[in-house]
C-alpha cells in the first residue's frame, strides 16, 4: 500500500513539471500535495496530513492559482536539459548507494542513540518567536520590493 | 519498507532537483522547490514512523511552516515581478531593458 502511494506521488510530480497546460500542472500539483497528506494519515502521523492537505492543497495552491490568474496561464515550453536530467540521477544514485551503504549504522543510532523531544517541547515559544520574525521579515522584504519596482514604472508613464 | 519508501523519496528529490535547474518558466520552478521541500518532509516523517524518531515531526512541522511561507512569498514576488515587467521566466527579467 505504501508503494502504491507513493508511485502515485511520483508520477504526479513528473506530471506537474512536464504538462504544458498551466492549469492541468496546477492541478497534477494539488493531487501529488494531495497523495502525500494521505499517505501521511496512511503512516498514523495524522496531524502532519492534515497540515500537509489543509496547507499545501488548499491553501497553497489556490495561491498558485491566484498568481496564475493575475500572470496569465500562457508560458513558453522549456527546452529538454541532458545535463539536467543526468545530473539529478547522478545524485539520486548518490543519494540511494549513500543510503544502502549505510541504512545499518543509520538504524543502530536510532535505536540507540534516541535524542531528547525536550528541544522543541521546552523551547516552543522561542521558535514560535523565530518563526514570526522570520516571517515577518519575508514579508517587509516583499512589501519593499514592489516598492523599489513601483517608482520605475511610474517615470516610465 | 524503511528502504524501498526512503528510494521513492531520494527519486522525488531528484526529481525536483531536475525541475530546478531544467524549468525556465517560474510555475514550474516553484512547482521543483516545493518537490524539494515536500521530498525532505518524507524522509523525515518515514524515519518518524520506522526508526521511532518522533523528535522528526515537529522538525517536519517547522519546514513545513518555512515552506508556506517561502510559497507565499515566492508567489508574491512573481506577481509583482510579472506586473512591473511582463515576464513569466526568470531570464526576461532584465532591469536594464526596463529601464530605457
């Protein structure tokens, strides 16, 4: 059952790059974001679902949507990168031989090293803080750049 | 289990690796970041739930957090980069062929 999640994920994902409809992406996208929430349930990590289907299918791609509804649905095709693709499987073998050739010592740590839950049980409100300020930041940094591109386009008019 | 689910998240990070530095319009870059981000956030909820790390969930949370509002901002800034200067790729943004 797991595998037959996570081939849908998969496939899904090639599609939201590789479909050249704007909205059949989208879509494909919300599915894939879709997928990977129930599968999160599938894996009793129930509170992680729903976030990752509350968030990222509802609220993060109506946002694609809405950007796309403002910028046009319109994009021209990308060209077929070789180096692009032999170098994201030249990783991913990296990554799978990595992993094979470890998985033992990475399961022997964690099951004997267990690291203490008291970072983010204790130090909730400092993260909390650090988030916020994170956030807020991302957003001045926002607000000030259409700022800087608004006066450009004025002394054009 | 742990490994074959760990191969399906590995394939998804390449995948989106692929869709970073292959993809010239913004929808689909922004599509490969959040395969990236989304890539990280299962393998640490599989080691979660078949290594026993439960500390992994509120780290996945915090990414998860992170990501929304890289997305929102992300989306944010294509808008407005899209509005000021008709581009719908990265390459057309050129300040210097605005300017004149």
């Amino acid at each position: 059952m797991d595998i037959v999640f996570l081939v849908i994920t998969l496939l899904f994902a090639v599609a939201s790059l590789e479909f050249k409809n704007s909205i059949s992406a989208i879509i494909s996208f919300a599915l894939m974001m879709l997928t990977l929430g129930v599968y999160y349930l599938y894996l009793n990590e129930q509170l992680l679902g729903l976030f990752q289907i509350f968030v990222y299918t509802g609220g993060v791609a109506v946002l694609i949507l809405l950007g796309m509804a403002i910028i046009g649905t319109d994009s021209k095709p990308s060209p077929n990168r070789l180096w692009a693709a032999f170098g994201a499987f030249a990783i991913f073998v990296l990554l799978v031989t990595f992993f094979y050739l470890h998985v033992k010592d990475i399961v022997y740590l964690a099951n004997t090293h267990k690291p203490s839950n008291l970072l983010f049980s204790r130090y909730y409100s400092d993260f909390t803080i650090i988030l916020a300020l994170i956030g807020s930041s991302l957003l001045y940094a926002t607000v000030k750049m259409i700022k800087v591109l608004k006066p450009k386009r004025r002394k054009d008019v | 289990m742990f490994e074959i689910d760990m191969m399906f998240a590995f394939a998804l990070f390449s995948l989106g690796l692929y869709g970073v530095s292959s993809r010239k319009d913004f929808l689909r870059i922004f599509f490969s970041l959040e395969i990236l981000i989304n890539s990280v956030i299962l393998m640490l909820a599989l080691s979660a739930h078949f290594l026993g790390l439960a500390q992994n969930i509120p780290l996945a949370y915090l990414i998860m957090v992170l990501a929304t509002l890289e997305a929102a901002t992300g989306t944010l800034i294509f808008v407005g980069a899209n509005k000021f200067t008709k581009a719908t790729n990265p390459d057309q943004l050129d300040r210097e062929s605005y300017d004149e």
